[in-house]
C-alpha cells in the first residue's frame, strides 16, 4: 500500500500533512486497491451515499418551509407543494428519494447475500450495515409522519402501539413515546426532531462502514482473499470512480422517471387527507419497502408474538455470518445455495405482495407459510448447508481462470457469467 | 505495603465511578421524564359530554385525551344479546354488568387493543364493531371476541353528571 510512503509533492501540502493528514487520506482513497472483477451490483454502494446526500439536502431545504405543529404540519406541506418556488421538486425528490434509497439498500444487501460479502472477515461492515438499514426504517417511518396526514397519523399510531405489546412497562413505553395519550402534538415534534437527527447518524456510521470495509478491502464475485495491490487489483480511481458514476447515471434516470413521471405512485391517496383522530382509513398499509416485515407480523395470530417475530425477521440479519456456516464466500461456487437464495429472494418479495393485500384467508396462509420459510432459511438451512454441500472448486486469484488454469475453474467461470 | 495502597486506589476507585454514576443518572432522568404527558396535557384529562339527542341504536363519537370514546345508547336487543354470552366464550372474560353499569349506556375508549386503530360501528361478526386494520370482532359489549387484539376495548372512568350529561375522566 501507499500509504505510509505517500508524501504530497508540493511544500504547502507538506506543511499541511505532517499536521493534519487529509492528503494522505485523499491519497489512500484514490488509490485504494479494488478487485478488478467487481460486477454492477458493487455500484450500489456509490448509489445509497448518494441518496443519502440528497435525503440531508432536500430535508434541510424542505426543513426550512415546514412547520413542525399537528395544527399546521398539513397546510406547511401543502404549502411547500404550492407556494414554495421549486418546492414540489424537492419534496418529491426527497418523498421518492426515501423509496430509491430503500431500492439501492435492499439490492445492496442482496449482492451480499448472494456474494457471502458478510462473511469473515467483513462481519464488523455487515453489523454496521444492519444498524444503518434499521436507522434508515427509523427515519423513514418518522419522516412519514411529519405531513400529517391520515396515514401518517395511523401508520404512526400502528407503529408506536407495537411497543404496548411488551408485558408490564408496554404501555407505559407508549405514553412515554407519544408524549401524551394518543399521537399528537407533541409526537410530531419530537418525531420531527428525531427525523432531523438520524440521517447525521447514518452519515457516522457510513463513514465507520467504509472505514471498517478498507481494512480487508472490497468482497468479490469470486469470493477469494486477494492480494493487494497486485494484478487482481485496479485502482478506486479513475477505474471504480467511472463505473460508479455511470451506474449511478442509470439510476438517475429510474428516480427521475418517479419523480417526474409517477411522483405520488409509490405512496397512498390518503395521506392527503389530514390526520383525523377519529376515523381509521379503511386499508392501512405501510410503506412498499416495509411491507414484508408488516407480513410476518400479521401472520402471527397473538400480538406479542407478532411483533417478536417481526424484529426477530430483521435481527436475525445480524447474526447471519454464524448462521452461514460455510467457508466459501461466493454464491458461484456453492450450487445449493445458489438455489436456496432465489427461493429465499422470491419468497421475501412473496410476503411483500401479500403484507399489502388483506389478512385474511388465502393471503393469511400463504403470509404464514412464507413467514416460517424465511426463518427455516436463516435458522435451519443455512447452517446445515455449510456441511452438507458439495462446493465447486474455487480458483486462487482473479487472474487465474482468465490466464488458464483446470478445466474446473473455467467451469466454474462460465456458471458465473451465466448468472450476471 | 504496595497491597495495602491498591487497596486504598480500588476504593477510591470505585467511589468516584459510584459517585459518577449515580451524577450521571440524576442528568439523564430528566432528559427521559420530559417525553412523559406535560403538565397541560393532563389538565385536558376530562371532557363533559351532552347525550340528550342520543336515540337507542346510536353510537356517539367524542374526542378524549385525543382518543376517540364511543357513547352508544344500546338496543334492548343488543343489551340482552352481550348479557348471553357466556364467560367460557370470550377471550378477555368480563361481564356486561360490570362494563356498562346503566345497561343502556356503553361508554368505552374507541380504540382497538391490537395496535390502536378506531373500529368501526355495527359491524364484524358479533353486531358490535370490527377493527378495519388487522381483522379484530367486538361484541355488543364491546368485549374481543376474534382476530389479534388481546382485550377488550377499555372502559374509562365516567359518571352521569345529571340525565344528560355523562363527564368522562
């Protein structure tokens, strides 16, 4: 690496870097050694700090309009859509932003999942991730709150009333959070506040991410350590930097398709309706990127239960490089596996679809069969597939099946084209 | 000799972090309590209701520590109907008697016991009210009789002021 012996070449740089060692940093992040057969699917990392940047910078815009007060949180809302000079742009951007950052963050976990890029020794950046991804459904259920609509109003309700389920102190946890005795005014302010806060925190811990992530360097679709920096390596710029930035173009174009084209599709009719606390709207559902967690907490009949199962469903992402007892990292060389994480794909996308339809009779059973998959795959499948399956063999370096080697590695290389 | 001084630093030691702590939680307590329900809002804790135009069969809505409570001066059919149940059927048993003291008047939060929506009036299963978001019955009673919620919905303090008036709270 370069970066004990880097030593700016200017005088003034000198000065600065013996004092404060930022070119050094710059230096080490341009340089940075990358597995040079990272696929598209890497970009997304590029893509969630982007739509991290934009979230802090439209609701810091749109933070100067708002008004955080249930009397006038609706009309500051509909304000900023009407009066506000550009201010339908950035509140779409910033409503629609929430749903793209949730798109790149799923298709980001994903990869790793396919990828096995949790596994040793990456398990610190993954438990960083989860913590991320939960702050980010922290902050986007609160951010849905702040219009005050009749969604807001509900889904606030439905939410903070999961907390009355714990025995004894439940419903005292409630009152606490409400500040008061059912969602109000003093909800909003302080849902507000938090709204505020957490995007800084996800930014902390963003930084720790990729900190964490330049210890071992980047996961690859072979899964195999490298050396670097060595033929397998390219530097972060200009070769990932420009890979970054195109894909980062095409997604562009998926979020401004929604922001120009279909800016309200994404959400609900009702939420223009402002809160009222006496009529429920018929069909609560929540936001489409919560909906398979809403699933399986509606699968289960008691309500305590429900609500353990739901966060178990996202907690259990925590633990998962235990859970994987497999040495082999990339999904490419694992057949097994390899057809398990489609199943398991498709049936969380399964219990999206029916967390917005009625619970009730086909929906209620194909929800609870779906909910009981999800955790035979964490709990029971996974880790007996570590010493059951037969792996392929895996090649020693990036370069190896390119350069020749066995007729299994170019094998092997053909399934993984097969699946890009 | 150097034993005896640790044992003095260790002392020390653990007196000031117990000190410390102790500091540390007197801060905090307050940064926590201030969540809790305001000294205004709990000067709203009661409302004063006129049910004089209220027919039997009817449902009055009002709005109580920013809850909806249901006001529903019952039919003599729906009063005998709660008072048949037998406790064995219900899941949170409790008897009609003891929920609406004057069989007419059923007075109780508006709120389901699942996650907090407001049920809605003469429907689901039991001729009562039916939760819309997750599938919750209530009988003419009020009382849970299927679907996820755990209790019944609450009945809160209240008390007729005159023929009229019902003061809750």
């Amino acid at each position: 690496m370069s970066d004990h012996d880097y030593r700016p070449k200017s005088k003034v740089g000198q000065w600065f870097n013996d004092r404060l060692p930022l070119l050094t940093l710059a230096n080490h992040l341009t340089d940075y050694p990358t597995p040079k057969n990272l696929n598209y699917w890497w970009t997304f990392g590029g893509i969630l700090t982007f739509c991290l940047i934009t979230q802090i910078v439209t609701g810091l815009t749109l933070a100067m309009h708002y008004i955080a007060h249930a009397d006038m949180a609706f009309e500051s809302v509909e304000h900023i859509m009407r009066d506000v000079n550009y201010g339908w742009l950035i509140r779409y951007i910033h409503a629609n932003g929430a749903s793209m950052f949730f798109l790149a963050v799923y298709i980001h976990i994903f990869r790793s999942l396919f990828y096995g890029s949790y596994k040793s020794p990456r398990e610190i950046i993954w438990i960083l991730g989860i913590i991320i991804y939960l702050l980010m459904m922290a902050a986007a259920f609160m951010g849905y709150v702040l219009p005050w609509g009749q969604m807001s109003f509900w889904g606030a309700t439905v939410i903070t009333n999961l907390f009355s389920a714990i025995p004894l102190v439940g419903e005292g946890i409630v009152t606490w959070l409400w500040g008061g005795y059912s969602v109000d005014n003093p909800t909003l302010t302080r849902f507000f506040t938090l709204h505020y806060l957490i995007p800084f925190l996800i930014l902390g811990l963003v930084v720790l991410h990729i900190w964490a992530l330049h210890v071992p360097g980047n996961n690859n679709p072979v899964g195999i350590d490298i050396k670097k920096p060595s033929k397998d390596t390219v530097p972060f710029h200009p070769y990932i930097v420009i890979k970054d930035g195109f894909a980062l173009l095409m997604f562009m174009i998926v979020f401004a398709f929604f922001v120009f084209y279909a800016p309200n599709i994404l959400g609900h009719a009702d939420n223009y309706i402002e809160a009222n606390p006496m009529v429920t709207p018929a069909h609560i559902v929540p936001e489409w990127y919560l909906l398979p967690f809403y699933a399986i907490l509606r699968s289960v009949p008691d309500k305590l239960l429900g609500v353990v199962a739901m966060l178990s469903a996202i907690l259990i992402l925590a633990v998962l490089p235990w859970l994987d007892t497999s040495k082999i990292r990339s999904a490419v060389f694992r057949p097994l596996y390899r057809q398990f994480y489609w199943i398991l794909v498709a049936d969380v996308l399964i219990l999206g679809y029916v967390g917005a339809m009625p619970a009730e009779g086909l929906y209620l059973l194909i929800a609870r069969v779906a909910t009981a998959y999800y955790f035979l795959h964490f709990l029971v499948i996974l880790p007996v597939l570590g010493f059951k399956e037969k792996t392929l063999p895996v090649p020693l370096s990036i370069t190896e099946p390119v350069l020749g080697g066995s007729p299994n590695l170019a094998a092997a290389r053909n399934k993984e084209s097969k699946i890009e | 000799m150097s034993e005896k001084k640790t044992k003095r630093r260790d002392f020390l030691f653990t007196a000031t972090t117990a000190v410390g702590a102790v500091g540390a939680a007197a801060v905090v307590w307050p940064m926590i309590d201030q969540m809790n329900p305001d000294a205004s809002v709990k000067a709203l804790a009661s409302t004063e209701v006129d049910v004089s135009s209220l027919t039997p069969g009817n449902t009055l809505t009002v709005l109580w520590r920013g809850k909806p409570v249901f006001i529903r001066r019952r039919t003599q059919e729906e009063i005998d109907e709660a008072r048949a149940v037998k406790m064995e059927e219900l899941i949170h048993p409790e008897k009609d008697e003891d929920r609406a003291k004057n069989p007419e008047w059923l007075v109780m939060l508006g709120v389901c016991t699942h996650l907090g929506c407001v049920p809605l009036n003469d429907k689901g299963d039991y001729n009562g009210w039916f939760c819309p978001c997750h599938g919750s019955h209530y009988d003419t009673s009020g009382r849970i009789r299927k679907g996820p919620a755990p209790w019944n919905m609450e009945v809160p303090k209240y008390e007729f002021v005159n023929a009229n008036t019902i003061k809750i709270g």
